[in-house]
C-alpha cells in the first residue's frame, strides 16, 4: 500500500490536472468538489467519468436558468449562492441540508449525505419533485409493506418452505429477501443502524452503516424522510435525460408478467420503430419535438416529457404525475379501475375492510376513484399526444378497444373471483371467510394467476397498441381461459370428493 504522504500528493496532482485539462479553468468547479475528485477520481473511475459525462459537470445553476423557458430543465426560479455559480458536483449534491439527513457524517472535514434525495435535488427541480410526490411510484413502498394482502403474498411467495408430516410449512421471511425481490422496485426504508471503521487507502474512515441500502427503488424512504429516487430514471452519475427517455430504464421494473409495460412495447408497432429507428433520434433535446427528434413515442413521450410540434406549439406539458394522463388503474390488483384520487393509499378500504379500491365483485368504491370526469380529462391529455401522429378515428377506436378489454377482463376475473369464494364457503380451501391466507394455496394460486398476470398482458396489450399474439397467447387471454377452466374444474372435483367423503 502507498504511503498516505503519496497518496495526498497524487490526489492534489489529479485535481490540478482535472480542473485544467477535463473541465478547463473556468469550469466553475468548487474546492470542494474538486477535492472530491481528487480521491474519488482514483477510488472509483467509473462513478468520475459518469459525472463528468454530465450535464452537471459543465452547467452552473445560473447558467441553466438563462436557458428559454420552454427549453429550460431547472424549474427552481432562484438557487442561492453558493450553488449559484458553480457546476453541479460531488459536494453540491452530497452536502445539501445535513441537518434533515440522518445519514449524515463527518468525512475529511466535511459534512457528507450518503443518499441523494428527491428533496436534496429539488434545489433546482421542485417542480419536478412535487409532482413526483402526488405521483403513486412515491408512495410505492408504504403502499406495499402497509398492506395486509401484500404482507399475506409475500408469506407465501417470498418464503422458503419444508415439509413436515406430509404438509408444506411456510418459514420465516428475511428482510434481504425482500430487499431484492419486491422492495427492489417499490424502495426500501433506508435507516441508520450505526457507525462502521473501515479501512482504506487513505486510512481508517468511519461510515454510516445503513439498513435497506443499496436500492433505487421509486417509493424508497430516504434517511431525511422523503420519498423517492430520482436515481430510478436518472440513472447517477450521469442523470441523463436520454437514459429517463429510453424504454430499457423503464424495462427494469415494467417488465412482466405483472406489469409487462416493456414486453408490449417490444412487440407494438411504436416498439418496431423504436428498435428500427431509434438510433436516429435526439434524446437529449427539450422540449422534445414531435416529428422532429422522434417517431414514434417511447414510455416517457407518452407519461412524462414536454412535447412539442415542429412550430413549437405544447402538445404535451412536462410531468413528474406519471399518472396525470392516465384513467386507469391496470395493474397490481384484481380489478382494474379508475385512477386513485390520492397516491397513498393506507385509507383505501371496500365494504368488507380489505385494501382494496375495487368490491369483490368489481364494483369502485368511488370515495377512493377518480370521477369519470376527472377520467375524461386524463384521456384527453393522452389522446393529444396519439393525435400527434393518428388521425381522430384511430385515436378514438384504439381507447374503445381499451374500455372493452378493461370490461371484459374484469368480467372474467369476477367469474374466477365467484368460483374462489365457493372453494373457499365450501370449505376446500381457507381464505377470506376463515380469514386466512389467500395465496397459499393451489386453488387461490390459479386465481391469482388470471388476475395478476393474465387479465393483466391483457389489457396492457391493449392499452399499449401491441395486441395480436401477445394478448392472446403469450400471457394473455388464452392462459385467462385455461386457468378459468382448470380452477372451475377444481371446484368440481373438491365437491365430488367431498361427496364421496361425507357417503362414507
């Protein structure tokens, strides 16, 4: 190992020469930053070259406010001194408020946060951060973990098992399990357990030892409180707009067979342009022109981005509400129906006290949906984007099909819900009326199976234009019928037995 003498010297060496020959003399990096570099540059290459690949490397805060306002990606009308005037660095973002941070410490005579936060970049993008608050990916984690059919699939899912006198035990759940199972997407609850000393190059250092870390979940609890990751599209250092825009960041979570966003996308004409034709498009332009810079829509043309025609006029406004253009809830639970009015949704609740938005038979529970106005306004939004390239009946025509596919799916997983409840009153099974599990068993298994997966390709085939094959054999109507089938079947056979049984 070099002599911490050494490493010093190089470390002030790799300063000088990153702040002349990298960003040149003017570039508006801090001492701070720079210092940072100096070690880091070293420590870990990769994370360096991220950032310096950045726009934040080469942007100062005031510059960026300069911009036009429609091409303008800070929303944050004043940035106070000292930010004001120097690139966005390693210390801009890592030192912000570490008061709120409880991951906060002591590193080489400064205050340093481990975890970025939504509140920490909403300096300069609060806009964007208090859309992203109302939006229901911020709340993913408590929406999760806070509900009681969730906790019930977890213990049959996420769990090992045994089998001890002919019957299959469910084991204990660990917390690492889930950390990279379902909290790998909704965001874990980051917490402080303490303080390490580890060993470096440059000495020992002390360290925060955190719980539920790593992750880039969207709903993730930041040691300061807040909600979120940004890191989840924006992938850090970098926090490119390009890698937010393309389909393979949103692939990482929506890729099925729950939510197969990126497996219909694949396959949809708007895909095959995509994977034809993308590499000639320009990613990185705001706002984004319709026609000009792209084709044919990706996930973030037709949830998030500001979108405009050739002649400038706003086809779309930016959006950090994944969800304000969206009517309807397809996914993650039995029934799809209208949008929540509020993203949390510990309060949500049908007639017999279950987490859910929907009655068992489908029904809203319309004190926790959005009206069918609001639902009107929402499509309205989405459709003006279609109308960027399709003529009105395509358009129109294209979300009938989606009504229809919504009613049609519900209406097939009321019949597997009517033939669940029998097992269930019957007594072949224990769920809801023994107030038991609900997943963890062969029968409750095949129903969840035609909700969860199937009715959902469904209608995602149909909500995302990539039907044909893949809404019917891939995961979709075909298997819905099958499992309907095979669960009705059961129901026969639990009854023939149990009449053979009671003869006896």
């Amino acid at each position: 190992m070099k002599s911490l003498l050494s490493r010093l010297l190089l470390s002030a060496s790799l300063i000088l020469a990153a702040a002349v020959t990298t960003h040149g003399e003017d570039a508006g990096i801090s001492p701070e930053t720079e210092e940072c570099l100096g070690c880091h540059r070293e420590l870990h290459p990769g994370l360096v070259a991220s950032w310096e690949k950045s726009r934040h490397s080469r942007t100062t805060p005031a510059g960026a406010l300069q911009q036009e306002a429609i091409s303008r990606r800070v929303s944050a009308t004043e940035i106070a001194e000292p930010l004001r005037d120097v690139v966005v660095g390693c210390y801009e973002c890592h030192s912000l408020r570490p008061d709120r941070h409880a991951d906060s410490f002591d590193h080489n005579g400064y205050k340093i946060n481990v975890v970025v936060s939504p509140d920490d970049c909403a300096t300069c993008h609060s806009t964007e951060v208090a859309q992203y608050g109302k939006n229901i990916m911020a709340h993913a984690y408590g929406n999760l973990v806070d509900n009681s059919l969730y906790r019930d699939f977890i213990a049959a899912v996420n769990t090992t098992y045994q089998r001890q006198d002919g019957e299959l035990v469910k084991g204990e759940i660990d917390d690492r399990t889930e950390y990279e199972s379902c909290l790998y997407c909704h965001g874990t609850r980051i917490e402080v357990k303490g303080m390490a000393t580890r060993e470096s190059d440059y000495g020992e250092l002390e360290f925060p030892v955190l719980e539920g870390w790593p992750n880039q979940g969207v709903g993730r609890i930041n040691p300061d409180g807040s909600r979120g990751a940004c890191t989840a599209c924006h992938g850090r250092h970098e926090f490119s707009i390009e890698m937010a825009r393309k389909p393979y960041t949103c692939s990482e979570c929506h890729k099925g067979p729950d939510v197969p966003a990126y497996k219909v996308y694949e396959v949809s004409k708007h895909g095959n342009i995509y994977n034809s034709l993308g590499k000639n498009y320009n990613f990185d332009n705001v706002p984004w022109v319709v026609g000009k810079d792209f084709t044919a829509p990706t996930c973030a043309a037709c949830h998030a981005s500001l979108l405009v025609s050739p002649d400038q006029t706003v086809i779309a406004e930016r959006t950090h509400q994944f969800n304000d253009r969206l009517a309807w809830r397809l996914f993650g639970v039995p029934y799809a129906h209208p949008h929540p009015v509020h993203a949390d949704l510990k309060e949500v609740r049908n007639s017999i006290g279950l987490p859910l938005a929907v009655e068992m038979d489908g029904t809203a529970v319309a004190a926790h949906v959005i009206t069918r106005e609001e639902q009107e306004v929402r499509n309205t939004r989405m459709k003006t984007i279609c109308l960027s390239c399709h003529a009105t009946g395509w358009v129109d025509e294209h979300f009938l099909r989606l009504d229809n596919t919504i009613a049609r799916t519900n209406a097939n997983t009321h019949e597997a819900t009517r033939i669940i409840m029998d097992i269930w009153e019957r007594g072949h099974a224990r769920g809801l009326p023994q107030k038991d599990n609900i997943f963890d068993e062969e029968a409750e298994r095949m129903w969840t199976s035609i909700w969860l997966f199937n009715a959902n390709t469904t209608r995602f085939a149909s909500a995302m234009a990539g039907g044909g094959d893949y809404g019917v054999f891939a995961d979709g109507r075909y298997q819905t019928t099958e499992q309907l089938y095979r669960l009705h079947e059961h129901l026969k056979l639990y009854d023939k037995l149990d009449g053979k049984a009671s003869k006896k």
